[in-house]
C-alpha cells in the first residue's frame, strides 16, 4: 500500500517535469520565431520617387504596394518633400522652412517587407519589382541590418533545433521511466484490489489519467498566468506571442500527455 503511493506520488512529480519541460521549450521556439518575425518587418525600405509626380500616381502606388504580399500593408507611408524637409528641420533644430533655399529632398515612400521572408535573395527580388515601377527612381535597402537579421535567424533556428533534439532525448529518457512507474502502480493496485484481466485498464486510469488532468490544468493556469502578467505590464515580449501560440502550446501539451497515458495503457510491460 505504501509503497503504491510512493511510486503514485513519483510519478505524479515526474508528469509535472515532463509538462513543465514541454511548454517550456515551446514557448522559447514560439517566442524566438515571433521576435525574428517582428524584427523582420521592422526593416524598412525607402522608395524615392522621381519629379514631378502627380499625387493621383502616388496614390495608385501606394496602393499597389498595399497589395503587394512580398510588402507589409501597415507600414506603407507616404512622405513628400515638405513634409521631410519638416522633419529634418525639427531634427536639426534649424529653420529650414524659412530659408529661401531650394528642397534637395525627394518625396519617399517608406515600406517594410511582409513576415515570410527567409534570405537575401527575396530582399533581391522584391528591389527589381520595386526599380521596375515608371514612378521610382531609386530604392533604398538596409543592406547591412538585413544581413545581421539573417545571421540572427540562422543562429535561432540551430539553438531552436538543438533545443527540440535535446527535449526528444530526455523525452525518451522519462518516458521509460513513465511507462515502468504506470505499470507498477497500476501492478500494485491489481494485487490490493484482487483485480483481474481487463480491469488492468481501469485501475490505471484512476492512478495516471486524473494525474495527467490535473497537471494539463496546472500547466494551462500558469501560462495564463504568466501571459497576463506580460499583457497588463505592457512588456515588448508580448509582441513577440500571442494567444494562437499559447493555444497551440496548450493543446499539444494535453493531447500529447493523453495519448502517452493511453499509450501506456496498452503497452503493459515491465521493461
């Protein structure tokens, strides 16, 4: 009897690990892809556009830029030349306006790529696209900011992959240790309650499925919890998840535990 609860109680400590570990290891994958996905947007591309434009053609490419889907629709901004001579004079802390001297600044339309590109070469393509339009005569890039940004995403995904192969591993490692503790407990209550054939699987449910319920709830609370807190506290980390992902990273951790303790239930095997 006893010694049924020690192992019950092991086993209920190690399903808090294993859950704990998962969500874990997702949230850090989910949060290291969103900040990449961010940090991509926010690097901007700077169109000059040539004289004597009409407003009429500005606005055609503003809008066909909006329905561009290598191109970020929120971040299309329109700036004319007085307006960035405005800018610049506020920013010097000089009357610029004032003085009788001609603009050297172009109007620009100032756009961010969409959150899907993946290297250097897209950033290539998407400048042809732009160089082609009647209307542009000079495309800026951020050569430099986008080259540090692949570097970063190169390094993510190898410390996100390392991560996932080292939860597959220690995975593997507890679930041994899982399945053998099931089956003891479960052994145990067989012998107590003069248990019989198929009533195997009903004394394990009692002893490991409300287990692993428990700790699902447990694990959901916290990551509510801690989601909030960031939310209420207006923290940069926020931009960076949202609620898809911690439903996704909740609902692989109930399926997934669940289909382990079903698995375990059919798999009745001391070793």
């Amino acid at each position: 009897m006893n010694q049924s609860r020690i192992n019950s109680s092991s086993l209920g400590i190690l399903i808090y690990l294993i859950h704990f570990l998962i969500a874990g290891i997702l949230l850090f994958g989910f949060s290291a892809f969103g900040y990449l996905k961010s940090q991509n947007k926010s690097l901007q591309i700077i169109l000059e556009l040539k004289e004597n434009v009409e407003f009429e053609s500005i606005d055609q490419l503003v809008s066909e830029l909006k329905q561009n889907n290598k191109i970020n629709p929120n971040s299309v901004k329109y700036i004319s030349r007085s307006e960035g001579l405005k800018w610049l004079s506020e920013q010097s802390e000089t009357e610029l306006l004032d003085q009788d001297l001609p603009n050297p600044l172009s109007d620009i339309i100032i756009i961010s790529r969409a959150g899907n590109f993946q290297n250097t070469e897209d950033l290539k393509i998407l400048e042809t696209e732009l160089k082609e339009n009647k209307w542009v005569s000079k495309v800026i890039l951020p050569d430099s900011e986008n080259k540090q940004f692949i570097k970063y995403q190169n390094i993510t995904k190898y410390l996100t992959i390392g991560f996932f192969l080292i939860l597959l591993i220690i995975l593997f490692l507890i679930l041994k240790i899982y399945f053998k503790f099931g089956y003891k407990i479960s052994e145990f209550r067989e012998q107590e309650m003069n248990l019989v054939g198929g009533s195997y699987y009903t004394s394990f449910r009692k002893n490991v499925i409300s287990q692993v319920f428990w700790s699902n709830l447990m694990i959901i609370s916290i990551c509510i919890f801690i989601y909030s807190y960031f939310y209420q506290n207006n923290s940069e980390w926020i931009n960076y998840f949202n609620w898809t992902y911690l439903i996704i990273v909740n609902v692989a951790i109930f399926v997934g535990s669940m289909l382990v303790t079903y698995l375990a239930t059919i798999f009745k095997k001391t070793n």
